[in-house]
C-alpha cells in the first residue's frame, strides 16, 4: 500500500498492481473500498493498475471537512494523485457512481488525458437518467428462478438496517450477468467495504453543472463508454445517451453482463477495455 498527501493535507492509499502502462482506477460506491475492483478481470496482465481508495474509504484517512467527499470535489483527488505520480498525462477509468467524478476530471482537465474508460457510470453528473428503459431490462430476465424476489426486493422499503441489508441481498442477482459463486462471492463481501460518510457524502448539496453538456462537446479526448446488457443502472439507452454528447465517445455493450463486466465475463471485458486502450491517443490539447 502507497499514501500521499492530496491537496488538502488528507492522506490517501493506492495500490500498484500488475504490469505494463499505468491506468489509474477510481472506484465507485459510491463510498466502497477499491478492492472491489481485484484485478479488473485480468486487465493487470496489460496494465500497471494504480488503485486509489476514495478519502474516508479503504486505507485512506477521513478528511477533517465532510464537504470534501462531494463527486465534485473528489476531482482534486484524482489531480492530486497524478501530480503525486509525476505523470503529464494519464488514462483514467471509473465505474458506476465514480463515472461521475471521472467526467467531472475530464472537463477540467483534458489536458491530463489521454483516455478516458467508463464503467457503468453514474450519469447523474450529466443530468441523464440512468434508469432509462430498465423495466424491458428487468422482463428480459424472468426466467431466473432468483427473478421475482429479486425485483420485489429491489423496490421495497426497508424499516431498519438489517431490512435494508435482507433487500440488497436479494436483489444482488440483478447486478450480474451470472448469480454464480463468482457473483455472490463479490456480493457477499461488499458491506465490509463501504464507508457510509463517503456514501452520504458523495452528493450531499451537489447541483450538476450546467456547463458540462457543453464541455462535453468539445472534448477531444478518446471515450469507451462500458455497459453490460443486463444493467439497469445505467441501462444501454441511458448510457448511449451519453455517448451521443461526446464527438469522441464508443459504447461497448457487452451481451449477458451486469454492473461488473469483469466479474460476468473477465476475458472479454479485459480485452474490449485493452484493446480501446492501446490505440493511439488523441493529440494533446492546448
């Protein structure tokens, strides 16, 4: 485990692991440990992957201000981290609720960027709805034998915490391509690994900035927007929504996959992700 010191004297924890050019991973949650995120279904074969724990999460210490764990605010981290690297430039990936700060990173600095690599993102950032058309996502899976209680859980209302934590469970299977032993083993892990100040913290008093759209437009930087068919948060259409905002922007939607493509299907995610990765950046911005 490395530390350094991020813009506002809080310390933070990332892990190098496996070998080749540098990706820097942020994590999602939002508020979750990065350790979700392993090995990226092998992606660590090609790339040299620079895992950063979110501030208050994992093995990076809680900021003295709560404000500063807003999505907005999290960018400085990002920055801080690849300043701490003494990298000029840097390929960058985020997944679900981290998609927001990843785009949030990209409109402010593009110049830091050669590409960007988005997860199932959190659109909330960007205004777009993230849902859209997950009630046809929802009926192409009815023949689970999981599917009915895992929807009639996944609309309930808790009436304590260990309601709440009964209703995740059961709805986890919607999360993947596959409720397999690979499935309810990373489903199974993932209390342990929040932080709930980061994750009540993450949008508390955000406003998404209207100037994004805009910015969005006029960004050079390559994009691979990743969604798994089966996703319903973001679903395909929500998140060709977004691509649709971006010149430079592919989506690749991967067939009988989840929210976590490289837990469903490890060989072709790490090899769609390798293989937008390895093409020739965008020339540098001004």
């Amino acid at each position: 485990m490395r530390r350094f010191r991020s813009w506002d004297g809080t310390e933070l924890a990332y892990r190098l692991v496996g070998s080749g050019p540098p990706l820097v991973c942020v994590p999602g949650g939002p508020g979750q440990a990065v350790e979700y995120f392993g090995e990226l279904g092998g992606l660590s074969d090609h790339r040299t992957l620079i895992l950063l724990d979110n501030r208050g999460t994992g093995a990076s210490s809680v900021p003295e201000n709560p404000e500063t764990y807003r999505v907005d605010r999290l960018v400085q981290d990002v920055e801080a981290l690849r300043d701490h690297l003494q990298l000029d430039r840097v390929d960058l990936f985020g997944h679900s609720a981290s998609g927001g700060i990843c785009l949030a990173y990209t409109v402010e600095y593009p110049h830091r960027l050669d590409h960007l690599v988005l997860v199932a993102p959190s659109l909330r950032v960007v205004g777009i709805q993230s849902d859209l058309g997950a009630d046809e996502v929802l009926a192409r899976r009815v023949h689970e034998p999981w599917h009915a209680e895992a929807v009639a859980a996944l609309h309930a209302e808790a009436a304590s915490p260990q309601e709440l934590e009964r209703y995740r469970w059961l709805s986890a299977p919607l999360l993947y391509g596959r409720w397999d032993a690979a499935a309810q083993a990373q489903a199974a892990a993932e209390p342990a690994q929040f932080a709930q100040p980061a994750t009540d913290g993450f949008y508390a008093g955000f406003e998404p900035d209207p100037t994004i759209p805009k910015r969005l437009a006029a960004l050079e930087v390559p994009v691979l927007l990743v969604v798994g068919e089966y996703d319903i948060w973001p679903t395909c259409r929500a998140v060709r929504e977004l691509a649709a905002q971006i010149p430079h922007a592919e989506v690749a939607e991967l067939p009988r996959v989840g929210h976590f493509p490289w837990v469903d299907d490890p060989t072709m995610f790490a090899a769609t992700v390798e293989g937008f990765l390895a093409r020739r950046p965008a020339p540098p911005t001004a």
